[in-house]
C-alpha cells in the first residue's frame, strides 16, 4: 500500500515534487506558519529544513528543485505571494528580485512550475475570485502579472494543479468551476495573454476538494484526477466513469485503502504505476534548472 501511501502524502501535504534523481518526493508543510521542506524517502523522512517562517498556516506552496538548491513560492502571512530562491554563495535562501505585490484570496490556493523555457510561472486565486498567472522573465529580471480570463468562474478557495504538456509545451492549469463543479483546464499554448478553457473531467461530486492532482493518462486519452475531499478520502476520477474511492487519510496520517485498483499518475515528467507495486521511470526532461 505504500504508493496510495505516497498519493496521499502528496494530497495532504501544502506542496511536493519528485526528487530529481528518482530518490522519493520533497514534501511541504505550513501548518504552523512556517514552511518544512522533508524529503520522503518512500519508508520514512530523512532530511527537513526549515525554509521560512513567515507563510500564512495550512497555506498551500511550490517547490521545485534546481541542481543549485531549489525555488519555493508560497503565501505570506498577509496573504501576499513570495518567492524565494536558494543563494549558493551566501548558503541561504533569499527573496526572489522585483517580484510585484501580488494578494492572494483568503481562501485562495497557489501552484507553480517552470515553463518550457525554465522560467517560473506561478498561479493562484486573488481576492476578486480570479486565477491569475505571475510569470517571471529573465531569470527573475522582472515579472509579469496577468489575469487567466479564459477561466469560468473559479470556485471561491479552489485547489489548482499545473503542468506542461511534454509534446506540445502548452502551459496546463486546473480548476474546479463553480457552476459545474467539473474540473476545467485552461490552456496557454503560445505564451502571451490567450487561455482557452476546456472542461475535463465531470466530478459528480457536490462537495468541495481540499486538493486535486491532474495528470495526462498514459495512453494519452484524457486526464486523470485524484482528489482529497473534505472528509479526507482519496478518489480518483477519469472521464466517462464515476469516481473510485482509494481510501482514505485518518487524523493521524495514516492511510486505510479501499480498493485495489491499477491507477497511474504522471507528475512532472515521472511516471509512476500504483498496483501497489512501485515502479518509476524518468522522462527525457525539457525543462532547464529542473533536473539539470
């Protein structure tokens, strides 16, 4: 059971990427304010380090791993969104330079990545309900803050999932729409201001998501989706079928699985087969300071 394990972690955690040399997943926490980077191993924790203490609690964040020391965006204590980027010379991490005050929703989430050209691009909720796109230029020379008006109304504190689709380079952002309550995505193939919004994947779920985790399916069909509810259950969703239960996380962490299933997640360019059985296979990355 360990990979629903390792699903979960990723659900319930405020942030995680898969370590670059296939060695386990960083993991975030920000439940006390501050935010914990631990690298999972797939048994147990090894090393954690306390990155800052100035992160709105329970807030979600990004890491992303750099081969000189990684990148962390994440929600101030005033509900601003800040990036900071490990110095190697001074040996500490710093403010990213000219980033623009940008508020995030009371109940608003973020989510970054890199763009096909290694840039950071980061997406969250702000405090007209919007998604908006910041983006830095120039390895961190300035930035641009747009909003993603192909979006159709955002549910108010929507979880959000990003990716870049390895054959196309299209920028991919997930939402949970507040009309349809179905997962909608909206895509920007070229760069610039054009988002296109297209519907994905119909939840037939009421209730809100605390997460959701989008990925492409490996025959390249459709998307999959694995939820964490508000009552702490793992599903995972695929289009034309309705919603299959993995199981669930207790107040302790814990997981208890429901089912046995094959399902198959895809997170930045790792495969990953859960029959619960691992097995991890790296894709020819395209994106530069993210492997390497």
């Amino acid at each position: 059971m360990s990979q629903l394990e390792d699903l979960a972690r990723c659900l319930t955690s405020s942030g995680y990427a898969p370590h670059p040399e296939g060695e386990g997943t960083y993991v975030l926490y920000t439940d006390d304010g501050s935010a914990i980077l631990k690298h999972w191993t797939g048994d147990s924790f090894g090393n954690e380090e306390l990155l800052t203490s100035s992160v709105r609690p329970g807030s979600t964040a990004a890491y992303i791993p750099t081969p000189d020391g990684g990148i962390l965006a994440y929600i101030t204590d005033s509900s601003a969104v800040a990036v900071l980027q490990f110095d190697e010379d001074e040996e500490e991490w710093v403010d990213a330079d000219n980033l623009p005050r940008c508020e995030v929703h009371a109940d608003g989430q973020l989510t970054a990545s890199l763009d096909p050209a290694g840039e950071v691009v980061i997406t969250f909720q702000d405090n007209a309900g919007r998604l908006m796109c910041l983006h830095e230029a120039g390895e961190g020379e300035s930035w641009t803050t747009t909003e993603i008006e192909g979006a159709q109304k955002p549910a108010r504190g929507t979880p959000l999932s990003i990716r870049v689709d390895p054959d196309t380079l299209a920028l991919e952002v997930f939402y949970v729409c507040a009309d349809d309550s179905a997962i909608h995505m909206v895509v920007n193939e070229h760069g610039g201001m054009l988002w296109t919004d297209v519907v994905v994947l119909a939840t037939g779920c009421g209730s809100p998501f605390k997460r959701v985790l989008v990925t492409k399916r490996p025959d390249q069909a459709g998307f999959t989706a694995y939820a964490l509810t508000c009552a702490d259950t793992i599903l995972q969703l695929v289009a034309g079928e309705a919603g299959h239960e993995l199981g669930r996380v207790n107040k302790d962490g814990s997981v208890v699985a429901s089912t046995t299933a094959e399902c198959c997640i895809v997170i930045f360019g790792l495969e990953i087969k859960l029959q619960f059985n691992l097995q991890i296979g790296a894709s020819p990355a395209r994106k530069r300071r993210f492997f390497g």
